[in-house]
C-alpha cells in the first residue's frame, strides 16, 4: 500500500496581521499542516492565524536569521513529506493552486528523492500613481523533505543536502500558476532591502562557507573589500535580470536596480564610517 504523503507549509511571521489572513487562505487550501514560526509579532498576527485549521504556531526570539526560523519547523516534517514555501506576505493565485492540488494527489508514487517544484512569482510594486509588475521566474514553491536537508543563510537562505546545494542537485519540475506578493510602495520595498542587504554583507563568512562558492573566494579578504566585492557582483546579477526581462518587467526591475545602487551605497559608507570610529 502506497504510503499517504502530506504538503507542510512552512510560513515564517512578525507583525504580518495586514497580509497574513489572505496567505492563509489559500495556503490552507492545499497543505494539510501549516506550521507557523513567530519571531514575537506585537500585533494580531497570530490570533488570525490560530482561526484557521491544522496551524501550528511556534515562537521564537530570533527575528533576523531566517534559515533558523525556517529550520526549526523543517525538523517537524516527516522525510518524504512535501515542503510548501510560502511567505506570509505572498498568496497563491487560482491556477497555482489547482495544480498544487492536483499534484497532491499523486504525491505517493513519486520516488525521486531530491525534488523541487518552481512556478513564477508576481511583485507589484506602487511607485506614485501607478503598479509596475515584474516577473521573478521558477520560484521554489514546494520540495521534497529528505534526510539532511537544511537552510543556511541570515538572508535570502538557500537549502543544502550534505553540504551541496539542494537546488543544483534536485530534480526540478514547473507548475503553472503564479505566487503573488502583496503590493509594497517605494519606501517599504527599500526599508525591507536595506535590512536585509545590511544582514547579508554584515555575514557575509558563514559557517557553511565552503558550500557556496562566493563565500569560499571571499573567506580570506578583509570585510570591507570583500563587501564591495559582492555588492558589486549583486549588481551584476541584478542588471543582467533586468537585459533579460520583458518590456512589461522593464521599468519595475530598472527602479528595483536602481534601489540597489542606492542601498549598496549607503550601507559602504555605514560599514566605512564605522570602521573609521572603531579605529579611534
């Protein structure tokens, strides 16, 4: 008899109470738990949250290490299981989720151990008057739980299994669909980046160094070089997303490009300003 596999979300929140309810909503659709990990939201975040069936809530203190965050409820998947990524500011649209039901059902007679499903992901952003939508393409939105898998990284973690990085060694299959992020105007989405671009280059040497390339290149230069250096390849990055994207993605990825200038360079002259006071 074929074993029943189940879909565990894995939903980190902190004064999410405006974007969670509708995260939920479709969420609960499809996973059969959804194990919430809280960093100490002050708001009503978790008494929307304890409205929907199956949601287990886990508190934390921690607030800006999120491979921590999300590996505290990873450890609570059964292997074999499925693993459904969703933020709390992100939902599912009709499509996304009429696949994710239909792949439900097959769940028991897939036998490839390392798996990932992608799909696109949609961010509006408001800049004024108007909503400029770009395209983020095959998104991780559900994988497969097996032995020794984990997330390194403060910020914009990564999986890895047995030191390899999960995405470069699974399986990858398309759904169609799409998750939607919730609206941000300018000053959110540059709030958010500052933070979490702060975290990153502050951390940039972490313990699983040797499993990411960059960090390996980077372990043996001064910080401050070092973070030049990989800001300077964010950019890169960043600006060949935006040759490669669409007319209708265009003008949101050359602002969102043009954020990172602006968030890369004060964060040099934070890191130089503070070195200057600590040499004194």
């Amino acid at each position: 008899m074929a074993t029943y596999r189940k879909i565990i979300c894995i939903m980190p929140t902190y004064n999410s109470e405006r974007t969670i309810k509708l995260a939920l909503k479709t969420v609960s659709l499809v996973a059969d738990k959804i194990i919430i990990v809280d960093s100490g939201s002050v708001d009503n975040t978790i008494k929307i949250a304890q409205r929907f069936n199956n949601v287990l809530v886990i508190n934390t203190n921690i607030k800006n290490d999120f491979s921590y965050i999300r590996n505290l409820a990873l450890k609570l998947v059964s292997e074999g299981d499925f693993v459904l990524c969703i933020d709390s500011d992100e939902y599912m649209n009709k499509e996304l989720i009429v696949s994710l039901l239909k792949l439900k059902k097959v769940l028991h007679q897939i036998k490839i151990r390392f798996l990932i499903g992608c799909c696109d992901r949609l961010m509006p952003l408001v800049i004024g008057n108007k909503t400029y939508i770009y395209r983020e393409k095959n998104r991780m939105v559900i994988f497969r739980k097996t032995q020794n898998i984990k997330y390194i990284g403060k910020v914009y973690e990564v999986l890895i299994v047995n030191h390899l990085l999960f995405e470069r060694i699974a399986h990858k299959f398309y759904l169609k669909g799409s998750i939607i992020h919730t609206p941000r105007t300018a000053p959110e989405y540059l709030k958010k980046r500052i933070s979490r671009l702060d975290i990153l280059l502050s951390n940039l040497i972490i313990s699983e160094r040797h499993v990411l390339k960059r960090e390996k290149y980077l372990a043996n230069i001064p910080p401050p070089i070092a973070r030049l250096i990989y800001s300077a390849y964010l950019l890169i990055g960043n600006m060949k997303t935006l040759l490669d994207s669409r007319k209708g993605d265009f003008l949101a990825r050359l602002w969102l490009w043009s954020c990172d200038i602006i968030v890369i360079f004060y964060l040099t002259i934070k890191y130089i300003i503070n070195s200057c006071t600590k040499k004194h």
